[in-house]
C-alpha cells in the first residue's frame, strides 16, 4: 500500500513539477526551486534530527507513545522558532545569494516548517504503529493538496508565490488529516524527558542532518557559482526528477525498520536479518534499473519538463546515478537507524562535505551545470560507502555482493539495448518499458530471485491479507 500511495504520489509530483516548469519559466522556476531547496534543509534537517529514531523508539519500545508526544513537542518548538528566524532573515539570505525575489518567497515557504514538521511526525507515528494504509493515505493527500492549489493559485496569476503558497496548503492539509488519524495529541502530559530523546537519537540525528546537506549543496552551488536564474532552474528541474526516483524508493525505509525493529525486540534476529539483506538486494536492483534509464536522460527531460530543458539531458544522466548512490546511502541509514547508532560517522560525513564544497567551488564555474553534477555523484558514492559500511557491521550483516554483480551485469546489457532503441524513434514511454523489461528478465535468467511455488505460495498469502495488516 506505501508503495502504490508513492506511485501515485509520484504521478502527482510529476504532473506538478511539469506545471510548474512550463507556467513559470526558468527563471522563477529557479528562484522558487532554489527557496524550497533552503527551507527544507532546515525542515528536513529538523525532522531527521528527532524523528529519524521515531520508527524504532515507537515500535520497538512499550513506552513508545511517550517518545511520539516528546518529538511531537520538540518539533513544534524548534520549527516555530525557526519559521521566525527565516521571517526575520529573509532579506539577508536573498541579498547573500544575490536574488532580491527570493526574500518574499522564503517568508511564505517558512510557514510550512511546523505544518510539515508535524504532519511528517504525525505519519511516522503511523508507520511506527503498523498503520501502513493510513500512512499510504495522508502521504497521498498532501501531495492531491498542493497539486489542487497550485493550479488555483498559479491559474489566478500569484506566479511562483502561488506555487509557494501551494506548499504551505499542502501541508496544511495533510497535517489536519494525519493528526486525526493518529490520534496523538502534543498536549498530552504522558512524556519523556527532552534529554532522555535526546539520548536516543543524538549520535542518529547529527549523522542524517549532515548526509542531507551533503545530498543537496549542488542546487545552491550552481545558483551561487554561475549566478544565472536561468541555470538553476534548468538544473532545479532535472534534479528534482532525480528526487523524484528517490522518492519512489523511500516508502520502503520506515517498512523496513518497523519490521527489523519489532523483530529485533522478539529477539527474531534472523528475520530481522533476512529483512535487512532483501532490503539490501531490492536497493541495488533499484540503483541499477536508474542508472541504465540513463539512456535516455534527454528524452526523459523533454517529456517530463519541456523543450527548454532538452540541453540538461547529460546532466540529468548524471543525476541518476547520484540518485541510485543515493538510495544506497538511504538502505545503509536505514539499518544504522535500526540498530540505534553506536558510533557516529558525523566526523567522516563532515569531511566529505568539506572535500563536496572544493570541488563544486573549483569544478562549477569551469564545467558549469555538468561538473556540479558529476560533484553531486562523487560525494554520494562517499556517502553511500560510509553508511552501508557502518549498517552492515552493525547488524552483523554480510552485503550482498552476488546481487551487485548481477546487477552490473543486468544494468549494462540494458544500457545497450536503450542505445539501440534511441534509433527507432519510439515513444519515450515505449522505450522505458521495454528497458525495465529486459532488465527484470536479465536478472530472472540470471537467479537474483527464483519464482519458486513456495515463494508464489507467500506472494498470493500476503496479497490476500492485505487489507488485514494494512
């Protein structure tokens, strides 16, 4: 159900950013991309800085509703102060990077870190408790919020401060429906300390904080080094479709961790660790299928952005591969979150982005959007080694290194065959699907996953009780 919910988020999503490419131009496009790129930073950083152990310390402690309402608490507190802070600065951020319209848009987009603080939270909660449907639900609406908005707001003329004001309904939509979904109220008293949570997640919060930064510096990086609107908005849009493939593949992270999490606290640590290696597997066949699409990145971003965007083919290419290095990073993190992290990599993660900042300052102004790109990969493949290292050693786990080959081996015979159906002229959906095609039948002839009875016999149980754990 999280995954058909994302699907059709990712429809959304799509349909959204395609609006928005083709309403606002390139340049109000940039600076709009550009102020949402700022504000979730600092929401995003917020949320993984207390909710990044909400799954584990909700469904795999018994006090786990007394951690919910804490983070609910902490969240409202950190995000209002940090909506004033913006309001206040807003002019000076905009005069710093040397775009005076982007004040106005980041007051707005402001107003949505504690409505989308708390409606994350709200979800999560849900997650934690098994409440996959309802999860898959609000995921969805939120999306169906700002979508709707947008189109009343941009239809009316309000340019890109109506796409701004979208994602301020947008949230506050899904935060209204969450919130009655789960149920937990942040008033209530039944609560752990702020440094007990504290506790809980610091080592896990300072390490998702910074592998955030250093999976976004290269939209600020092009609009800082080559200055042009224009630039980052064509870079903002191919980036946000390589978003867009991640986005597909995170409704399986909270899944993943409430289910080796519940396992772990039943001392089932085999399950957790078939759970965990399947996680491991089902990333790498992701990551490949993404890289070997990138074939057809020029094709991909006329469909999806338009004719203007047809130049950023190479640099959409390139993103793709950060965004499958990327969801590598995501399934390591995933396990560390699950463990509760001993021993953080803040230090290394803090040098990578020391290392990311040289090379967009040396490599951006030479190679223009193509280098940030290929800057933007390098460091994810930093990050991708430093977690799944860390994940793997400590569940205990081995990596999967027969999948990878059948995945390299998979992903480059695809690649080719993309080549080749560029040739004919086909339909740009035509061609993904026949690629994605072969490449799930290399992998079948190649035994990554055998359709054994019993395993179909468990498929078609699963399906049927869906409604049942949903």
């Amino acid at each position: 159900m999280m995954i058909v919910s994302r699907v059709a988020v990712l429809g959304c999503g799509l349909v959204l950013m395609g609006y928005l490419t083709r309403k606002l131009g390139l340049d109000e496009y940039g600076l709009y991309a550009l102020a949402v790129l700022l504000v979730n930073w600092i929401g995003v950083s917020i949320g993984l800085a207390t909710g990044g152990a909400l799954v584990r310390l909700v469904a795999g402690r018994a006090d786990g509703h007394r951690f919910a309402v804490s983070m609910l608490q902490l969240v409202a507190l950190v995000s209002g102060g940090c909506c004033s802070l913006i309001l206040l600065g807003a002019g000076t951020i905009a005069a710093a990077l040397k775009s005076p319209g982007l004040a106005d848009l980041l007051r707005i987009l402001a107003i949505d870190l504690p409505l989308g603080g708390l409606a994350g939270l709200h979800l999560g909660i849900l997650t934690a408790r098994g409440e996959f449907l309802k999860n898959a639900l609000g995921n969805l609406a939120g999306w169906v919020f700002q979508l709707a908005t947008a189109v009343v707001f941009l239809e009316g003329g309000w340019a890109a401060q109506g796409a701004a004001w979208a994602v301020v309904g947008g949230s506050a939509g899904q935060f209204v429906l969450a919130r009655a979904m789960s149920g937990v109220s942040i008033f209530s008293r039944e609560r752990v300390g702020f440094s007990e949570l504290w506790a809980e997640t610091r080592l896990l919060a300072s390490a998702q904080v910074a592998l955030r930064v250093s999976q976004s510096m290269d939209l600020l990086a092009v609009k800082y080094f080559l200055v042009s609107p224009a630039s980052a908005g064509l870079y903002a849009g191919v980036q946000n479709i390589g978003f867009a493939a991640l986005m597909l593949f995170q409704p399986t992270n909270p899944i993943v961790q409430q289910s080796m999490s519940k396992s772990r606290r039943e001392e089932n640590h085999a399950e957790a660790a078939e759970v965990a290696q399947t996680f491991l597997r089902v990333a790498l066949i992701y990551g490949g299928i993404l890289i070997s699409l990138g074939v057809f990145s020029e094709e991909i971003s006329v469909f999806l952005l338009g004719e203007k965007f047809k130049e950023s083919g190479p640099v959409l290419a390139v993103l793709l591969v950060a965004a499958a290095f990327r969801i590598q990073a995501l399934a390591g993190r995933t396990l560390i979150a699950t463990a509760g992290e001993k021993v953080s990599i803040l230090l290394p993660l803090l040098v990578l982005i020391a290392i990311g900042l040289a090379g967009f300052a040396i490599v951006t102004p030479v190679e223009g959007l193509l280098g940030a790109a290929v800057v933007a990969a390098l460091m994810a493949l930093g990050t991708a080694y430093l977690s799944l290292r860390d994940g793997v050693r400590l569940l205990n786990l081995r990596y999967p290194w027969a999948t990878f080959a059948r995945v390299v081996v998979a992903g480059a015979a695809t690649a080719g065959l993309g080549c080749g159906l560029r040739g004919f002229g086909l339909h740009v959906l035509v061609d993904l699907t026949l690629a994605t095609l072969c490449y799930g039948a290399l992998l079948l002839l190649l035994r990554e996953w055998r359709p054994t009875r019993q395993r179909l016999r468990d498929l078609a149980k699963r399906i049927a009780n869906l409604p049942k754990w949903a």
